[in-house]
C-alpha cells in the first residue's frame, strides 16, 4: 500500500512538472501575442526572441510550441522589416508543416515540396515575407487531405509576382475613369470600357483588380436594369471563377449558382461561359463530396461539354473520368462504363498512351466487380504497361539531390503499383503467367532512386569533365555542411541553411544538363524476368520478395492491408511463379512481440522458440518451388530486411543455410551484371580501422584531425550528451573495444601472409577524418571495426517492430527525421562530443553519418565491411528498402557490404571475420567464404552469435 502511495505521489509531481513547462510556454506566447498586438515593434521582438529560444531548448522541432515560437518570431522580424531574417523563420515553419503533410498525403506533399523555393523567388523580399505569412495558416489548417489547397498557394505565388510586375502606372484604369467622368457610369460608353477592363485584368490574373472590376460591373447593369442579360451572367461567372481559384467557395459557390439561374432563366444555355459556370459547379461539388450532385450537374451539361469543350479535351476527360468513377462508387457499372468507353473512344488518335491510363484503371475496377476477372486483367496490364514506361522515363529527370522529391514523385506509380499487385495477385491462380509483369516490374521499381543517384555519380567521377567534377566536389562539400548544420538549432547556426541549399541548388542545376544529356544517352532498356534467368545456372533459383498495399474491391476503393508475396524463377520455367505469404500486420505483430526483450533472447525467440512460425510465414509456401536448388538468391522487401534469412530453421535441427547457399541481393537486377568472382588478390588494397581510442582531449583531436586535412572548415558540429546502459558494441558512452584491435591485427596478419597490400588506421589516428581524406583514397576493401548505431524516428507512430533493442535516450538523441542522419559509425574522439563537450573548431565530430558516407566518392572500394552492431538497421522506406548505412556506402558507389542486424559480442565477431579473410585470401569468391565463415560459426553457436551479419551485393 505504501508503494502504491509512493509511486502515486511520483506520477503527481510529474504531472506538475509536465504542466508548469507547459503552462511556461503558455505564458511566452501569451507575452509575445500581447507585445505584436500592442505595436510595440521592438518589445514584440524581445519577447519572440525569448519565446524562441526557451521553445527551442525544451521543445523538439517537430512539437506546437516550437512551431508557434517559430512563426512568432518570423512575424515580429516582418513587423521590424527584417525581411530576410524573417523569410528564414517562415521557411522553417514551412517545412515542419509540410513533413507533417507527407505523412499523409504524399502527392500534396509532391504539389507542395517546391512551395518554400516558390516563395522564396519573389524577387521582392518584403512580398515574400508577406506571401509567407498568408500561406502558412493554410498549410497549418490541414487536417485531412484537401488538395485544393494548392491551388490558394499558387494563387498567392501568382498574385505576389503580379503586384511586383504590375507596378506602375496603370493607363487601363485611369481611361476607364476618363469616360465615366465623361460619360457617366450607367453609359454605354463606360459599360463597354469597364467589360475590357474586367477581361484584362483577369487575363493578366489580377485577381484583386479583376474581381472589383466584376463586381462593378454587376452594380451598373443593376443600375441599367439590365440583370436579365448574357452581359449579367457572364460577370456572375468570372466572379465565380475568381473566388474559386482563390478558394473562396462559399462566394464562388454563390455567384455560380447565380450564373447557372440567370443563364437558364433567359434561355441562353447555348453558350461557353454557361458551360464552364456548369464545369466548376461539379468541381465544387466535388470538394463538398456531393457525389450524386456532381453526377447530376455534370449530367444535365453533358451536351455543352462535348460541343463547346470538345472530345480531346482534358477537362472533357476530367468530367468523364470522375462520372465513371462515381457511378462506380455506386455500383452502376452500366454508367461507368458508358462514359469510361466514351474517354477511350475520344482518345482513338491520341498517340499519347498516358492518357488513356484512368479509362484503363476505371475499366479494369469495372470487370472487376462485375467478375469478368479476365477482362479485368487485359486493362489493368495495359495500364500497367503505361505506368512502367513512366517510372523507366523518370529516370530522366533525377538529378544528384532531388531523392526526396522523385521519391514523393514514385509514391504516385507505387499506388498504381500496388493496384496493379492486388488484380495480378488474385489472378496468379487461374494466369500464372501474370506473375512475369509483377517480376517486371520488380526488376523496374525496386532501389530504382538509389542506382539512379549512383549511376549519375559514377557518370560525373567518370566523365574526365574538370568542370563538372569540381562542381561535384563543391556540392558534395555544401552537403556535408547542411548535413551538420541540421543536427543545430536554429540559435546556433552560424550560418544561413536557406543560403546553403540555394547555392547546392545553383551548383546542381548547372550541372543538371550535362548529366541529363550523358544519362539519356546512356539509360540502359528496362529489364525483364528473362534477362535474370539468363545468368541462372541449372541448380540455381531466384526469390524477389514483394509486399504491397492490398486493396478491397466494394463500393470504395480501400487499402485493407499491405501483403508479402515471393516471386520464385528457375531456369527453364516459362514465367515466375508468385507465391502469396503473409500480411503486414500479422508479421509486424511477430517482431514486436519480440520488441522489448534484449538482442540475444530477441533472437532466440525469433529464431529457435518461435522458429517454425518465421519459416511458415517467410519459406514454406515456396519451399517446394526450390526443389533441387543448391543455390538461391534471395531479395528481401519491407520488414524482411529485418530477417537473417540464413538463421531460419527449416526442419529438425537444420536452416536454411544448411539447405542451400543463400545469397543476398538488393535487388535480382544485380545477377544481370554478369560479374566475375570477386577474389582478394596480391594486386588488391585493404584498410582497416579497429582499436580506436573514442576518448580523446581537445589537443588530440585537433592534432590528429590536421594530420588528414589542414585548413578544415568549421562544420558548425554541435555538442551532444547522452547516457547508455549497454557495454557491448552499439551501447554504452562508446567505451574502447579491445576486440576490435586483435581483429585488426589479426587481419592483418593474414594479409601481409598473403603479400595483400594494407593501411591501418588504429587508436588515436582513426579520427572522422581519416576515413574521409586519408591519403589511400579509395581502396579496394575498407574494414571498419567500431561502434555503431541505428536510432529510430523518435516522432514514428508505428509500434516497434523489432527494431533491436534501442534505449530511450537514443530515441531521442536526434533532431531531424532523415534515417541518413540517424545511423553511422563512431571514429575516434566522438565521446567529445557526445557527452556534451564543445566541438573543436574546424574539426569533424567522430561521428560518421549515413548521411555524410552517401556523399564520398567510395567507386573504387568494391567491398565495405561494418564490423559493428545494427549498421544494416534504418527506416524501411517502400521499394527503396533500408536507408542507413548499407545504402549510403552503396550510393557511394560500393559494390558489396557487410553489415549487422543486432547487437553482437565482440569474441565472435572476431572470430567470424578472420574465418571470412582467411578463406578468401584461399581463393574463394567473395559470398562462399563468407557463407563458409557463418557455417564454421554455426557448429558451435546459436543464431545470436553467427547470424547477425549478412552480405549484401
């Protein structure tokens, strides 16, 4: 009872702490509001100020009380006419908005991914500001997705430069004044005047101008009794049309309806402006979600449509596209397909395939629900055609640092993807041969970002262009600055980020047409299943793992659940086999019911306890398709890159890797490079770093960081403190690894054996940047023996799902949400740092990011080896697969990396890699010594011990 009283006593006081900070942050903004009311400019800015800087230190970036502090702030600079500074404040509340946006709605997030650029255009910085302030309570007001949004955005855009070049005077207005004065306002004279000046100003999108030029118009032929007129309803319909695009609906709403009344009072529906008035009045129908009104107004206009519109065009598609899709919502097929059929049949000489891809969408979900499944399927592959030309295209248009925004781009084509999935997955049985247009499209969509970067980074690294490679290196060096400038808050910038992504920004487009001509020239066709049975030899086979969001045909359209599935293809077969195996929710329920218990009951639970059910969900439907198969490469998806598919047990006492020789690819596109073995020859160069000394004084870091690059920049590294429970590798403060030296040694006893050339990078000397501009450049094989570390996105609502075992002070070490920036490896004199000392000036911090390894030249380095804990961790991002370390060192240009997917101790680990190193320098190729080195393992271990570490090409 006491206990409980304590523990109660506990709870309340902090509950009081919890308000009081709140009920501080209250008070702030109360102050601040209260000083911006007053006028008082430069009190308003104290204040702001003060308010910022105590949000900014108890708050993370992504709470209200920080955003508020931000806005705040931006509008006290405004009031001050501190324009630029205050831009900075506004571009900060922006982008927090529209990271929330992406959560969910991706494709508003895609419309809107460029509006902080947009604005920041306006030549005028005090328009800016000022567009600033009026577009941000937009975004902030978005609950739901409402993509009308955008359309109020890029009015203000529009309007901000039309004020900037529209200044001056204006002739047009001070004529129409002449003849009212000259006239009178209810003339002739004046009312054909004040007509041109209404159609001008809305033609030069004054909208301002052009809605009080409308609305004067509307008091004149009141005036002149004239209500009853084409004249009347014309001006209701412009008025109309403004407030629409300015997303004022209620006004638009109201003058339209008008319009529509006034033109059917007077009969004069036979004309363009009585079309269009109809056209809007289903759009905005359309925002109410008024289905069955949309229906009935885009009905009765039918016949204006097709005649003042026209059959091609894309508002015409617009009109019967959506009929077909409402009909659908209410189950009338026979509707549906009659306007679907119309669009197709409109579209008989347009060579432009794309347009045809809704009717082929809206068909197919047509046959679907009326169970002609076969007629179904010959839609939705033509439109699967389409959307797999368009993802091949995209690859056009990437350039070295647009990854977030053609991810947004892809997130379009992963949903029609995925609806293309559902219809195949369900025709599997009765066409299996569908299974090839899934594999297709695999071999397409997955990692496609990442071999797009790497392959225009190779281009520019190979290009013998002087210009183009030091305008590489440059942005590469404005990068790494961005990439420590966002781990600060904004109080300790010491410099501008907006000016640094706008100099990347100008130095990337620059080199964009190069790379674009170089890359166009060079894009290789798309692959095909073929292609990658081709290079499969008789007692070989392939599994590409897919998972999608699955959807449930009914009256709507619904994402039910996301589905795993394996493609399996042999030689000889006559197309993929596609395999059904679990869904989302289940498999993630079976990690996390792991989630809380250390790495090594983790994984006995995983894999030995609960072993048969991991082989049920992720093998057995596919085992018998395997049979015979000594060989088998395997490319995971989703939450099977948490699996070490070697450590899953089979039958009685046996694994996978007993059955087979498993091979872990990124994706099946790799066994079309027609690679030779990779064997550690006397030719070859290796350098390791292990024994590192993370406890360094200031004096040292500064002497040893000079040693590899004098003059450094200063990278505005900010200091950290942090608190760990764990001793072994991955935990603790970053304590020294013995472990790590003998594996160095060891290795490198092997390699002198052997005559294999070496560097090695111990103690004192293995600071950050050695490893970014030591002196051997870019060898053949890196060996990185440290710590590592994975944090997951402290702001992720999904539940944990095995992702191994992180404290929560690691949860909340990092600000941002970039995975890139949340994994990497620790170099020497990182506790510095990380337990909140001041950085050296100009020197690197001894903490290596993902981030920052994706922006090195590695093409020469063929194999990366991470001997350190949960470095093939990372947020799990679609079709793209880990961002983390594995991909940065690929994009890096790396071929091979070995990386670990739990805590591991270090007597085994140094076990396992002198196995690995000593059967390769036997002559082995790369994957059958380090296949051999994990079998060797597994004779004396459990899983935990051997399994954590994969290879991955």
């Amino acid at each position: 009872m006491m206990f409980r009283f304590l523990f109660l006593l506990a709870f309340m006081a902090g509950c009081c702490v919890l308000s009081a900070k709140a009920q501080y942050c209250n008070d702030k903004e109360k102050a601040t509001v209260k000083a911006l009311a007053s006028g008082k400019v430069d009190d308003a800015l104290a204040k702001a100020n003060a308010f910022f800087l105590f949000a900014e230190k108890e708050y993370k970036d992504t709470d209200t009380c920080y955003r508020k502090a931000l806005l705040h702030m931006a509008d006290a600079l405004d009031r001050k006419e501190l324009y630029d500074s205050a831009i900075v404040f506004w571009s900060e509340g922006m982008k927090m908005v529209l990271k929330r946006m992406t959560d969910f709605a991706p494709m508003m997030a895609v419309s809107m991914s460029s509006t902080t650029q947009m604005f920041e255009s306006i030549p005028n910085k005090k328009q800016a500001s000022e567009m600033y302030r009026k577009a941000l309570p937009i975004l902030l007001s978005v609950d739901t997705t409402d993509y009308s949004m955008i359309i109020k955005i890029t009015n203000l855009y529009t309007e901000s430069f039309s004020k900037y070049y529209g200044q001056g005077e204006d002739t047009t207005t001070n004529k129409l004044k002449s003849i009212g004065e000259k006239y009178g306002k209810t003339s002739n004279e004046y009312l054909a005047e004040l007509k041109v000046v209404a159609n001008e100003f809305r033609e030069k999108w004054k909208q301002t101008e052009a809605r009080n030029a409308y609305g004067e118009l509307l008091n004149v032929l009141k005036e002149r009794g004239e209500i009853k007129s084409v004249e009347y309803a014309d001006a209701l319909y412009h008025l109309g049309f403004l407030q629409f695009m300015q997303m004022n609906y209620d006004s638009s709403r109201f003058y339209i309806d008008q319009a529509i009344s006034t033109y059917e009072d007077i009969r004069e529906t036979n004309n363009e402006s009585y079309t269009w008035a109809l056209f809007y009045c289903g759009i905005l129908y359309q925002f109410e979600q008024k289905w069955n009104k949309t229906i009935e107004i885009y009905e009765k206009g039918m016949k204006s449509f097709r005649k003042f519109l026209g059959a091609e065009s894309p508002y015409f598609t617009t009109i019967l596209v959506t009929l077909g899709n409402l009909y659908l919502i209410d189950n009338d097929y026979k509707n549906a397909e009659k306007y679907l059929l119309e669009d197709l049949k409109n579209k008989e000489n347009d060579t432009v395939e794309a347009n045809r891809m809704a009717s082929y969408i809206g068909l197919g979900r047509v046959e679907m629900l009326k169970k002609n499944m076969a007629k179904a399927e010959d839609y939705f592959v033509k439109a699967n055609r389409i959307t797999a030309k368009q993802i091949y295209d995209l690859q056009d248009i990437v350039g070295i640092s647009t990854e977030k925004k053609v991810a947004q781009y892809f997130s379009a084509f992963r949903y029609s993807l995925n609806t293309f999935y559902t219809v195949f997955g369900k025709r599997a049985n009765e066409n299996p041969a569908i299974a090839g247009q899934i594999f297709d499209d695999e071999l397409l969509s997955k990692g496609l970002i990442l071999r797009i970067i790497r392959d225009r980074i190779e281009l520019i690294n190979n290009s013998g262009d002087s210009e183009l490679i030091a305008n590489f290196n440059q942005w590469i060096d404005i990068r790494q600055q961005l990439a420590k400038l966002a781990l600060l808050p904004m109080s300790e910038r010491k410099a501008n980020i907006n000016v640094l992504e706008n100099d990347a920004r100008n130095i990337e487009n620059n080199m964009y047409y190069k790379i674009y001509q170089s890359a166009k020239s060079t894009k290789p066709p798309a692959l095909t299943w073929q292609a990658v049975q081709k290079n499969l030899k008789p007692d070989e086979a392939v599994v590409e793992f897919i998972h999608y969001d699955h959807y449930m045909y009914g009256e709507a359209w619904i994402n039910d659940s996301a589905l795993y599935g394996a493609l399996v293809l042999r030689p000889g077969d006559t197309h993929p086999y596609y395999f059904p195996l679990f869904d989302e929710k289940t498999f993630r329920s079976f990690l996390g019911s792991f989630s809380n218990l250390s790495s090594y009951d983790l994984v006995n639970q995983m894999y030995e306890v609960n072993g048969d059910s991991l082989f049920a969900m992720v093998w057995k439907p596919i085992e018998e398709r395997l049979s015979g198969a000594k060989t088998v490469y395997y490319s995971p998806s989703g939450l099977l890159h948490k699996v070490s598919f070697n450590a899953v047990p089979c039958s009685e006492g046996k694994v996978l890797s007993d059955k087979y020789d498993l091979f872990l690819l990124s994706s099946s596109a790799m066994l079309t490079n027609n690679k030779k073995p990779f064997l550690l020859t006397k030719e070859d160069d290796v350098r390791l770093y292990g024994g590192i000394f993370y406890d360094l004084d200031s004096n040292s870091i500064d002497f040893y960081s000079k040693k590899f690059k004098e003059d450094m920049d200063d990278f505005f590294i900010h200091d950290r403190s942090m608190e760990w429970s764990d001793s072994i590798r991955g935990g603790s403060f970053w304590p020294y690894l013995e472990g790590t030296l003998n594996e160095v040694e060891y290795i490198s006893k092997l390699l002198d054996k052997n005559s294999v050339k070496q560097s090695k990078v111990i103690g004192k000397e293995a600071v950050e940047e050695s490893f970014k501009y030591g002196e051997t450049g870019s060898p053949k094989v890196i060996h990185i023996a440290t710590h590592g570390f994975f944090f997951p996105d402290p702001d992720s609502k999904s539940p944990k799902d095995g992702a191994y075992n992180v404290t929560e002070a690691a949860e909340a070490w990092d600000p941002t949400r970039d995975p890139m920036i949340r994994s990497g490896l620790i170099f020497a004199g990182a506790n510095h740092v990380w337990q909140g000392e001041k950085a050296i000036l100009g020197a690197e911090d001894g903490i290596l990011t993902a981030f920052e390894v994706s922006k090195m030249n590695l093409s020469k380095t063929r194999l990366v080896v991470m001997s350190a804990c949960e470095t093939g961790l990372g947020d799990i991002r679609g079709s793209e697969g880990v961002y983390g370390l594995q991909r940065a060192f690929m994009i890096a240009g790396v071929e091979y990396v070995i990386m670990s997917l739990w805590q591991i101790p270090d007597e085994q680990t140094v076990e396992l890699m002198n196995i690995f190193y000593s059967e390769w320098m036997k002559g082995k190729d790369i994957r059958q010594a380090f296949l051999f080195a994990q079998r060797e393992l597994r004779k004396k271990y459990p899983p935990y011990f051997w399994a954590a570490f994969v290879l991955m090409e």
